[in-house]
C-alpha cells in the first residue's frame, strides 16, 4: 500500500494536523501495522516539497507547535489519479514459495514437507483472520476478507503442486 498517497486521500477530505492524520490512518488501515509519526512527517515534508499539500501555520500546544495541513489542487489531482489508475496483479508470477518448491526438487529436498509446512502457516493466520472478523466492524470485516480470499487461492495452489510434484521434479531434471 501507497502510505503516502493514502494520507493524501485522507487530507482531502478536510485539513488536518499530522497527529490526527496518524491517527486516522491507523483506524482505517493501520490494525495490523500503524505508522509511526516519524514516518508521517517526513511523508507530509516530501508532500509540502512536491506542492501536494501545503502547511496551514502553527498553532502552540502543550509540546511543540502544531500544522495544520491541506491538500493542493495538485495534490487533489494526483489523489484522483491515483484512485482511478487500476491495480496491476502480481507483476511476477513467480513467488518465494514457488521458488522454494522449485530449490527443493532441484536439490532433492522434500517439497511436499515445504508445501505442509506452507499449508499450515497459512492455516493458523487463516484462524487469526476469521477471529479478527467475527470481532470487526465492517472495514476489519472487509480487510480479513481480502486476506482470507488470498490465503485460500494460495492453499489452492499449494494442493494443486503437491499433486503434481512428481511430475514437476521429472520435468526439471529433464530439462
């Protein structure tokens, strides 16, 4: 995910001070991993640089000065831009657990151990998920969802190659 665009999003909604954008970044998109101020402001320096947002002033507080931030016209067209530019798939079609699989018939290892040992890693953050879900509102309902749909294509997948390793190992050492 695109942090920097992503707090752009949120600053076109209405201005906003550094520590709530933080902190509203976080209550939509930070549950699994929040960021940290420090990374929040140097994004919101590098956005007053590119002229995407500019600083409103200083307001005195109980420790340093606050800003109050807005986004620009060139920051609303860039937010726009981003929203509309569809994503592209996986650019590679090759994973690390693709790789593996292929390293360890090469090698002569036990694949289907990689791919047990893969199944159940994916199972225990499959539970973590469905419990995150039962206990959501519907953005952690939809953000598990998106999880859970990946980890089952990838389980999938991991079925299908262990059906097949025989004749996957044949082919490489064929090759």
């Amino acid at each position: 995910m695109n942090n920097a665009l992503t707090l752009l999003g949120l600053l076109r909604r209405e201005p906003s001070y550094g520590y709530d954008l933080k902190h509203s970044y976080d209550r939509y998109f930070g549950s699994q991993k929040p960021l940290a101020f420090g990374q929040v402001y140097s994004t919101l320096a590098r956005m007053i640089r590119d002229e995407l947002i500019r600083a409103l002033g200083e307001e005195p507080g109980a420790g340093p000065d606050r800003k109050k931030y807005e986004i620009t016209e060139a920051g609303r067209a860039r937010v726009q831009q981003w929203l509309f530019t569809p994503e592209v798939p996986a650019p590679t079609l090759q994973s690390e657990l693709f790789a593996k699989t292929v390293v360890a018939l090469l090698v002569d290892d036990d694949a289907q151990r990689l791919l047990d040992a893969q199944r159940a890693e994916h199972m225990t953050r499959m539970r973590e998920l469905t419990r995150l879900k039962r206990e959501g509102d519907l953005l952690q309902v939809l953000m598990c969802d998106h999880g859970l749909f990946h980890i089952e294509a990838d389980l999938r997948w991991i079925e299908l190659t262990g059906a097949r390793l025989t004749q996957l190992k044949k082919e490489l050492l064929t090759a």
